[in-house]
C-alpha cells in the first residue's frame, strides 16, 4: 500500500503543483512530499516551474516533471527488421533508426545492433549512456514476462529462453524490460491515442497474428505472459495446417503468411500492392481473412467487453477491406450489449505504436515503481 | 490517487495492527491515520485489540476490524429460485433461505420477496436494519454496470431497464449493487478460494453458460458490464438456433437446456440423475458438451492465460465428465505457455459462492471506496 512514487506519478501529466497540491492529491505525510521533491531535484527529474498566486505570504513554488532530463532506449524487433529510438520520459520519440535484419541471425548479433544503434543515436543527440532511463524491447514471439525470456518463439531461432536483459545490461545503464511486440503495440496505442479508454484490445495482423488485452487502463500480461495468443484460436470451418502442429489456427487460415500463399507472392507488401492495383483475388482475399479474424474477435469482444478494438500490423494498412471484413463479422456474431458503442478501428500509429509502448514499459517500471 | 480507506483495507485481513504500523504500510500521514482510526472506532467497524510489546514507555495499543459490526444482505436471484442471506463484513455467511420463485414474476414480486427474507433473517438474528452495511444482488442475465439495470435479459421478462437498486433502496439503507450472476460467482469463489490468484476464469453452465473474468485479482466486466458474455460466442461445426436469433452459440449446443432437450428430460437435475445412475446416453452429452465448452475456453485460455479455470453452475455437478470434456480440448487446443501450471477444476462452493460474491460487492464498495 506504501505509494513512494505518488508524487512523480501525479506530475507524469505535465501539469505543474505546488507543495501543498501534491500533499493533498497523494494523501501523503507533508514530510514524504517534501523528502520525495528534494530527491526528484536532485536527480534532475523534477524542476521548479515558477509560483502560484500568493494567499498572502511567500507565494509557493510549483513543481513539474522534466521529460527531458533522462533518455529511453526503446527498441522494436520485427522478423526481419530492426527499429531502435530514442524518447523522453514520456514516450515522445526524439530519434529513431529502422534498418533490416533477419533475427534467425541470433540474438547475439541482433543485441549487439541494438547497442550499436542505441549508442550512435546517443550521439547524434548529443547525450551519454549515463542519461538512459532503462530500455525497452519488443520481441516477436511470446517471452515470459516473471523472466523475460523468450519462450519456445516459433519464428527466432537461437532465441529460446535466451537472457535478452541480462545481456543488454552488460552494456546498458538501468532497468532493461522484455514484451512481445504485439503487447508493446497495446500499450503504445493506448497511451499515446486511447489514455483514457479503460478497456481495448489490439490486434497485430501481419506475418503472424496476435493481440494485446488492455483491462481497466492495464495491460492483461496473464499468468505466464502469453495472454493475448490468439493466432491459434481454431477457426470454425477450417482445417488448414498451422505451423504449431495444430489445425485450421486463425494465423494458418488469415495472416499475411495465409494470404501470400494464396496469392503466391511473398508478403504483406505484395498484397497491399496487389489490392491497390484494384486486383480482385488480393481483395477477396484480404477481406474473407477479415472475416475469419472477425469471427474469433467476436468471441474476444463476448468475453471481454472492450470499447476500442484496434486492427495493426501491417496488413491493417492494405485500404479498408481488412477492418470492414471484421467489423461485417463482429457486428453480426456479438450480443448488442457488446457492440453498444464500441469502436472498431485501424490503428493510428502504425510506425510508431511499437517503440513507444517499449518506452512506455520502461517508463512505467522507472517512474512509477519504487526505485 | 488519494487513500482514504487505506487504513480499513489494511485491516481487512484481520491482522490487529497499531497505529504507527498503520502509518508505515499507508504511507499516510500521522494526523491522517489518526483521524480516520477515531471515526473507525466510533462508527464500531474497528475495535481496540490489545496491546503490542512496549519499546519502552506506554505500550501501544492495537486495533482490528470488528466483521460483526455490521451485516450485508446478500441475494442470489436464479432463474426459479431466490437465495438470500446475511453475512458479516468479511462475507462469511450467518444466516441463509432458498425459496422456489419464478423470475418471471417480475421485478416488484421477487424484490419485494428479497425484502421481506431479509427482514426475517435480520429479526432472528437479533439485528435490526440499521445493522445493514448494504445490499448485493446477483441477477440471470445481463446487468448494465454504470446503472445497474438489467439490459434486455433473455430469460427476465418484465426486468428489462428496472430500476433494481432504487427499488430495494426506499426500503433498505446502505448502498446496493447490482451484478450478474456469473460475475458474483466469480467475485465470491476468487474471494473464498483463490484470493491470492492473479488471473481467474470463472464459467457458470446451467440452463445458460457464461463466465465471470478475474484479470489482475479485480473483475474485468468491460465496458458495458457485458464481459464473460460466452453463452453465445459460435461453436465451430455448429448450426442449432439460439434464443437469441444467431445459430450455433455454445449455449445452444452445450448448455443444460440443450442436453435436457435432446435427452428429452427437464433440467439439469434430471441430468445428473441419469448420470449418476449411469446411462450411458446422458454421460455421453455431457463429455461431450464438455468438448464444445472447451473449444471457446481454449479460445479464452490464448486470449487471457489465466492460472485457473474453474467451472460451476449446477450441470458442474454431473461427475466429472463435463470437466473431462472441457480438460481435453483446452489441452489439446491451447499453446503449450498458456497451460504450463494451468489448473482446470470444479466449483469449490457450488452452493455459497453467489451469495458469498454478493456480499463481496458491497463490502469493496463500503469498506474500500471514500465513504
């Protein structure tokens, strides 16, 4: 119950406060504010911001966090790409590199390019290692969050149960935090677009599929991490082969991967071309997978309520044949309670959503849990 | 972010603590603490508990929740029975009445009759209704959750938008919640049997199925209080006509009502009747209803990963055939992450954990949100 960080989380919204304005919305002693602001001055996290108006008397000094004063490395491992940025301690990207990279290369290989790229970014802004907040990284596959280890990834070779922080902190000062990319995303999505919305699901469509579960303004990790797996949820009327050994697994029937052999291209590329070439196979097809995806979002909408269900990844972007294949199959399978206002949507973001919610991971564990 | 009733969570555990322990897991202030112990003390929810060991000096003194300081009225409104009873401030049950009663009464009947039961068990407990800390109710069917109204219940004629927590209101003080059943299940065998897991999944199958989401040890309800909504998600293979207009929903397949319907017997007691005298039909469709149930648990299990499944509602008394069914298919059809440690099991309390859960939604609203 103790709230060390109160205080640093009541001034994560920018707004500047008096003394006696954080006294009074953290419920804290007078001494534990006043011990808890000349810490956060001295480390720089925290600067004055000039004065209230006087009640007569000295007129009291305002407080407010310091983006700025600290660094997040925040890095987005894809299949076959690699973007590294840089934020503020509010997630705001204030460098960014992406550059290709097979990550069956290894995670020796792969950890030393984001440390390479995180140390030229360093640079280019003119700062140090010493003012990194922590790191962030998002994998492609599912990583056991008590550890955050990859566990059995199907598509990262070399990566199982490999100790991706433990690595990186052998060059990188603080914290370093692991989450699969797709919950990453979630968290990205929702802070930067939906801050206020208590329960959305987002949903990656790309060479794989999978989904992250905000509840009550938090993301749902579940018991091992692996909350939010829902590529291999079986889809009704479909026995398609799915790597995982199972059969008619939504990612078999719908992902990109699904549609390109379908199509016999190579990726989510070709079918986005495809489709903007007006080509009728590419468009069937990509608005029969919505359907499918939208058959297994029906059942996650029935048991989980969201207000907000956000369609990403890359195929989200191949025009509105995807998100209207899932909203024809949603609205038709979901009880009228469900879908009482709720807003199915192609994300926002989709460049950035990933490497901010690496920031947000780490902003959360350093801002606000006790340090 | 401000704590008022952090000192009465703290003591909700039962643990006698003095008041500088109080401080120190607060992180209150002093002035704080002691103000709210004196008003804890005068309304009789806190009691003086003796003395902790002097470090010299006075010994200080210690307190303690009191739980039989005040009573919550706990109803379970079933589709042709009405449960009532009284509990203390921990929920534990001291005093209960089943009655036969027939939803479709209608709201001013069975309200009226939780009323009446509830003033009869207070008089033979001695205690009058200014003892009442406040009412739960726990009702068949969807209840919006900012209003507490039923919306449009399937199997609730008359109940439709009604007013349920005004009406018993002009007749009982102290606040009254109002939720669906499922959810109060799930809230009272969270509470009673798995008050230190994470992430629960609670499934109620009877004449309906649903289920009640326990995400980061709260309840997930969703954004129209619609969560746990399974009762119609679509069994793959499936075609039979719902109530609710769509075909294949898996309580059209799997419920009592359908094994009922196609054993040609009544209900779920005359299920498990045959069950238990060991015709073969009946053990047959109720594994195998077991299966059905399973393929969207194992769609729910990749979506949340939670640690336990935990199955109720009277067709969890037929053996352990409907438990076999669902343990096959959500091992078969779940990733090997999501059910490492996965525990599948059968109600702890089949007859206690509504009651239990109704009571727990009053006693979170009283003692742990601002009075």
């Amino acid at each position: 119950m103790s709230e060390p960080d109160a205080v640093l989380r009541l001034l994560l919204d920018g707004r500047p406060r008096t003394r006696a304005e954080l006294i009074d919305s953290s419920g804290l002693a007078r001494s534990t504010v006043t011990g808890r602001i000349e810490s956060l001055l001295a480390t720089g996290l925290v600067v004055p911001s000039g004065e209230a108006a006087s009640t007569g008397g000295r007129p009291p000094a305002r407080f407010r966090l310091n983006p700025a004063a600290r660094l997040i490395l925040a890095a987005d491992v894809g299949a076959t790409h690699l973007s590294v940025a840089l934020t503020d301690l509010t997630g705001e990207i204030v460098a960014r590199s992406t550059t290709p990279l097979n990550i069956a290369e290894g995670p020796e290989i792969v950890l030393a390019e984001v440390v390479r790229t995180g140390r030229s970014l360093l640079k280019t802004a003119g700062r140090s290692l010493k003012d990194l907040a922590g790191t962030g990284v998002g994998l492609p596959g599912p990583v056991e969050h008590s550890t955050g280890r990859p566990n059995h990834p199907p598509i990262m070779p070399g990566w199982d149960s490999y100790d991706v922080a433990g690595r990186l902190s052998r060059e990188l000062p603080g914290p370093v935090l692991v989450d699969n990319d797709v919950n990453i995303m979630a968290l990205g999505e929702h802070a930067t677009e939906y801050a206020d919305v208590e329960h959305l699901l987002f949903v990656k469509v790309a060479t794989g599929i999978g989904a992250g579960v905000i509840s009550g303004g938090r993301l749902h990790r579940g018991a091992q991490g692996a909350a939010g797996d829902i590529g291999h949820i079986q889809t009704p009327g479909h026995t398609e082969l799915c790597r995982c050994g199972n059969v008619g697994c939504l990612e078999a029937v719908a992902s990109a991967a699904a549609i390109a052999a379908r199509l016999n291209v190579s990726g989510s590329h070709d079918i986005i071309d495809l489709v903007r070439s007006g080509n009728t196979a590419a468009t069937t097809a990509v608005r029969q997978a919505g359907r499918e995806i939208g058959t297994v979002l029906a059942a996650a909408v029935s048991l989980l309520n969201p207000s907000v269900l956000v369609i990403g990844g890359s195929l989200s972007q191949a025009g509105d044949h995807l998100l209207a294949g899932i909203r024809e199959t949603v609205y038709a399978r979901s009880l009228p309670l469900a879908t009482t206002g709720l807003h199915v949507t192609t994300t926002r973001s989709p460049y950035d959503a990933a490497l901010r919610g690496a920031a947000i991971l780490v902003q959360q564990h350093v801002l606000v849990t006790p340090s």
